[in-house]
C-alpha cells in the first residue's frame, strides 16, 4: 500500500494515485501544493507571466447553461469593443512592459468576425513591431480559420473543454447542433495539427461532477499533451439554468480546495506546461491568485478591455478586479506576486516551455 508521501515522489500516477491527490485535505494538502511548487521552481523558476486581456465582445451564439453570456440572457447588454479601442489596449500594454496579450470573447464563427480577427491580429503584431505575442480564445471554427489566424500571428489558443467527459459535458450544455461534444475534442485536435501553443480547461466544482470526472480531466491534458491549462472554481450566475442547482455544488471552501488540488497535480503531472491563475480563484478568495501561483500556476490576465464594458462581460457574477485601472492592476501584481517571493517576467512573451521543448524535438527528428 503506498503511502501519500510515495505518491508524491513518483513522475507518473495512476487513476488511484491521482484521487488520492484531489481528496487531499489539510496537512496531506499542504505537502501536494508543497510539492508542486518545488516542482515548478525546480522547472520554471519562479518566473510569473502575463497576457494583457482584452475581452473583445460579450456576442455569443452559444447557450451554455453555465454563462452568464449564453445568448438567451436577454439581461447582458450587448457590445463590440472597436478596431480602435483594441489598438489603444495594445499601446497599454506595450507601455505596462505586457510581452502577450490575449483576445476573448464570445463564440461566434460568421466571415464578418473571423475577417476582423485576422485584421486585428496583424494590426497589434504591426503595431508592436511583432513584440506582442497574442493569445486567442475565440470558441469553435474551422481549421482554416484557426490556420488563418496562426499566419496572421497568433501563436496560442485557449478552448476550454470545460469538462472533458461526455455525459458531463452534455449535462452543462443544451442538446442541440450548436453544442457538439465531439466537435469540441475536433477543434483542440485542429489547433494542435495547425501548430498553436493549445491550452484547455475545465471547471471545477460543477453540480454533478464527481472525483473520478476529474481524474478523467487530467489524464486527458496529459493525452493531449497540451501546452497550457486554465483551471478555475465554478462560479454560478443567477441567470442561467445552472443557477437551480446551486444547492448541489461544493462550498466555497470546498471548490478552492479542490482548485489548488487539481493545479498542483497536474504541475506534478506536467512540470513544463503553462497553468492560469484564473480571476475567479480571486473572486472565491482574496488570496486565490496567490494561492494558484503558490500550487503551481505561472500565468496571471491582467485586465485591459476598457472600462465601460467590464460590467458586461460577467460569465460568473462579482467577478474581480472589474473596476481596476490597468496601471493599478499592474502595480499591484508586482507587489502580490513578489510577497509570495514570486517574479513578473516582463516585455516577454511567455511560452510554454514544455511546448518549446517538444517543437524543438520535432525539428531535430
């Protein structure tokens, strides 16, 4: 029978061995998260990057039935940041010293949009004389689209499985065309074939989802071999049809446990790979960043979309951080990540190590 200090020396876990992890609780905890961080200094140093966000648009033709965005909200108002702001927020970040900057928004995938991604993606690489790398999280298209924008510029792409079991996944969606879980898995296999850094996630937390349902996630990062990964607690909207099942989700206390649970496991897991420090840890705990940072994550999104459409873009309601000033956040970043003895890297880019390697390996073979 091994013991949980034995699990935590091996470089390679079994289903049994990871829930094992994920159930770890107080001072089993504390030595998991101990652990990862031993893992990713010993890796990545204590490095900590940044991506300026810009959340572009809250326009969504999906329904999900966890976001406060999902087209039927007739609540949300609805908005288009311009080319022009957009441009503005890559000035920002370039004067904040932002080596990335992410674009987010609502799925959509008519030319219109896709047109203006491409235009927009080539104006910041222009703008910034090719020093801004560019994250994109712009939901489900065709691989020509998604090489389109890689030609473009964009070099990393987030698509959130969300969650990667099937029942699961179509217990959080509706069941119709627009919501497909296999072409969901089509689209992270496209990213991977069109050359992106790829990045994926899950929530954690979920009514009806279970140790095992985690298990499963993060074997499939590592089936996937993913460069990047954006773990965070579910937050439940009130206007979405989620929000009935508020009673069956875990504590607050509950989901940040088992948050830092799952980022630690997987930095043990996956010692190179990028891991977000998402907003929403801070939503659920005023330390939640640090503590993400302190289990394993190296990647914290700034925000830059500006101000008067912040309050519109809430997938999950009392968000952080929404009425900060970019040059505020900035400062106080610095001050957060180095009182845990941590280091913003920046002008950087902030690849994925683990992704570098790997394309290094490829172009030697």
């Amino acid at each position: 029978m091994k013991t949980f200090d034995d699990i935590l020396e091996q470089s390679r876990f079994d289903r049994d061995d990871l829930k094992r992890l994920l159930d770890s609780r107080g001072a089993e905890a504390e030595k998991l998260r101990q652990r990862a961080l031993a893992v990713k200094l010993g890796t990545l140093d204590n490095h900590v990057h940044l991506r300026g966000l810009v959340e572009l648009s809250n326009i969504c033709r999906k329904d999900c039935l966890y976001c406060g965005l999902r087209r039927s909200n007739t609540k949300v108002v609805r908005y288009t940041v311009s080319d022009e702001e957009v441009m503005g927020c890559a000035r920002l970040a370039l004067e904040l010293g932002y080596g990335s900057m992410a674009i987010q928004c609502g799925e959509r995938s008519d030319r219109a949009f896709t047109e203006r991604i491409t235009r927009l993606v080539r104006e910041i690489k222009r703008l910034s004389d090719n020093s801004i790398g560019i994250t994109l999280s712009c939901g489900e298209q065709s691989e020509e689209v998604y090489r389109e924008w890689f030609e473009a510029g964009a070099h990393r792409y987030l698509l959130r499985i969300e969650s990667s079991d099937k029942s699961l996944y179509e217990k959080i969606h509706p069941q119709d065309d627009v919501h497909d879980f296999e072409r969901r898995l089509a689209c992270i296999d496209s990213l991977l074939k069109t050359g992106y850094q790829t990045g994926t996630g899950v929530m954690v937390g979920l009514p009806f989802q279970t140790l095992d349902h985690l298990v499963h996630d993060l074997l499939f990062f590592q089936e996937k071999d993913v460069a990047m990964v954006g773990l965070g607690p579910f937050l439940p909207h009130p206007d979405t049809p989620l929000w009935a099942y508020r009673e069956q989700i875990p504590s607050d206390e509950e989901r940040m446990r088992l948050t830092l649970n799952m980022i630690a496991t997987l930095r043990l897991m996956m010692p190179e790979i990028n891991m977000v420090a998402a907003t929403a840890t801070q939503t659920l705990d005023p330390q939640g960043r640090e503590k993400a940072v302190e289990a394993g994550a190296n990647v914290i999104m700034p925000n830059l979309t500006p101000q008067q459409y912040r309050e519109e873009y809430l997938i999950y309601p009392d968000k952080a951080c929404v009425g900060d000033k970019p040059e505020q956040c900035r400062g106080c970043l610095d001050l957060r990540m180095k009182s845990i003895g941590h280091e913003i890297l920046y002008n950087a880019w902030g690849d994925s190590v683990a992704f570098t390697k790997r394309s290094a390996r490829q172009g030697s073979a």
